[in-house]
C-alpha cells in the first residue's frame, strides 16, 4: 500500500470512530433526558462507555498507536481475534492505562467508576440511580465534550447539539432529600459506590471532572429583560458565588462517617462502659436485625461491615439502659 494511501485509510478509519462515539454520546444523552424512559442511567452508562472507546480508539489510530491486542511470536506480531475472526480491540480500562492516554486523572477517575458501575449494573434491574449519580454522569459529558474538541477540533464538539433539560416542578426542601434517599439502591451497587468514593482523595472526589456538581438557587430578576435565562451561571470567586456557598454549606451533601465495630466498641468502653465488648456488640446488632439494608444504619464496603453515627447513638443508648452490665 502506498504512503498516501495508508494516510487515507487511517484518517477514514478516525472519522468513522469519532461519527460512532458522537452518535453514542448523543443518544447517551438524549436517552437521559427522555422522562418517558425509566432505565435511563443504565443506557447512558453503557452508551458513553461504547463512546469514549470509540473516541480514544480514533485518538490511537491518528497517532498510529497499535490499539489491539497482540503476542509477539519471534518478529512478528500475532493478534488476538474473537472466535468469528475479528480483531480484538482494547476495552475502555486499557486505553486509560496505556501511556499514551490523552485522559487526565480526575476524567479517568470519572470513568473508572462508570465502567465499574456498569459491570454491577449489566447483569440487574436497578432502580434510582438517576438522582444519585447524574453529576457524574454530566462530568462524563462535560469531559468527553472537551477532550473531543481538543483532540480534533470544536467543529466535532457535541455542546451545540444539546440543551438544557426542562423541569415540570421546581426543586424543593422535600425533594431534596427525597433525591438523596439511598433506599432502593441495590445493597451491591451502594456497596460499589462507596468503595470507590472511600479510595479517592478529597481534592479527586471534589474535583468537577469527576462529578459536575451544580446548585440552583431561585432568582427574581430586577428589570425587564433579565430573567430570559432560565440558568445563569456566575465565576467559582464572585462575591455573589462565595456568599452562595455559606448558605449552601446548610445543605451540602458530605459523605458519612463510617466506624469499624472495633471502633464502636472502643468508644463505647471510652464512654465508661468497660464491658461492652465485641461479643455485647455482636449481640446486639443482630437481635435487632440493625444490618438489614431497610435501616440504613451501616453499609458493607469490600467485604467490611462499617457502621453509621446512628448506630453508635442507639449502642450508647443501650449501653446507657443497662449500665450496671457494662460499667
């Protein structure tokens, strides 16, 4: 094949990947955005991840990166293919680790756990995931918009195809917590979610690459004119936005405080109940059922049970009750 050919055929092969993975990305998209459809975080998931292996497998061929799989037998490459003879192409997770991945580190993280999250999901029906992972699923989208753009150019940018999502009602106290209410999460998909937020730093799990998270506040316009925008955004260091953020730190959303039951006992025999000890621990919870995923007062992370401030309240309680046992 001639030099100018191979060059045709490459950009050819590149221009085919990045239609697919903008067509997914799309339909990711639009899918989330439909209220008519009630497994929408499942499609997204599994449409964004077809996307970006489409999208970082065009990044290698333009770079003329060897992207499937091989062994080398003497001098020559031999390449793995699936039974049916088709070349066997990295899954998402191996174009992250190579080297030459154009993805930063807060990106990958938000794409680590989507590829995670999909390996829970793809074998169950799961229910509410909406409301507890879309800002990570709009970081996905914000990041995949700009990576796209910076490897190949804005004209390929997807922004100038979507909108805003409309509500039918606005978002009050009550839904609030309603939308953060972890009852109907499977206990596997809890137990993934918070295995892997407890492995990320602070600084990773706040970044806004890997989850984009956004607060709406009411606003009554001055004048005419101004309230065209239903969604205005203002600078992270305005005066407007740090007095914003005082009054939202009332309601942030922060991660729990989790106790190992070494730690509950411990504190418990540190609040003058000596002979509280693992087996009075043990006892316990389990006449009260206290694990039953309904109560919310522990979650199990890798094969660790670890316990909620409330189950150390109701420990001290009972401990309190029956002091001449433990004292």
């Amino acid at each position: 094949m001639k030099p100018k050919q191979r060059i045709r055929t490459v950009g050819s092969v590149s221009n085919e990947l990045l239609k697919k993975s903008r067509e997914a990305a799309l339909a990711a998209v639009q899918v989330f955005n439909n209220p008519a459809i009630t497994f929408k975080s499942e499609i997204f998931v599994v449409m964004m991840v077809i996307s970006w292996t489409y999208l970082l497998h065009a990044h290698f061929r333009k770079q003329g990166i060897e992207y499937r799989y091989f062994k080398v037998a003497g001098t020559r490459k031999r390449f793995d293919k699936t039974a049916k003879g088709a070349f066997k192409y990295w899954e998402l997770e191996r174009c992250m680790n190579d080297s030459a991945s154009p993805v930063d580190k807060a990106a990958a993280n938000n794409l680590r756990f989507l590829v995670g999250l999909r390996h829970e999901i793809e074998h169950q029906m799961t229910n509410r995931l909406d409301e507890h992972l879309s800002a990570r699923f709009q970081a996905c989208c914000l990041n995949y918009n700009e990576l796209i753009k910076r490897l190949f150019g804005s004209e390929f940018g997807i922004d100038k195809h979507l909108s805003f999502s409309l509500q039918f009602s606005a978002i009050n106290t009550d839904q609030w917590e309603a939308l953060h209410d972890a009852e109907g999460l499977p206990p596997n998909i809890r137990a993934f979610i918070n295995a892997f937020d407890s492995a990320l730093t602070e600084a990773e799990f706040n970044d806004p690459r890997f989850a984009y998270r956004v607060l709406f506040v009411p606003k009554t316009a001055n004048r005419k004119g101004q309230a065209d925008k239903v969604i205005e955004f203002i600078k992270a260091d305005s005066e407007l936005a740090k007095d914003v953020n005082k009054h939202y730190a009332v309601v942030k959303e922060t991660e729990k405080a989790k106790y190992l039951p070494k730690q509950v006992v411990e504190k418990m025999q540190a609040s003058g109940y000596p002979r509280f000890t693992m087996h009075s621990h043990t006892q316990l919870w389990k006449e009260q059922a206290a694990k039953h995923p309904s109560k919310g007062l522990g979650v199990l992370v890798v094969k660790t049970w670890y316990w909620y401030q409330p189950w150390l309240e109701i420990v001290e309680s009972h401990c309190a009750a029956n002091a001449r046992l433990y004292s």
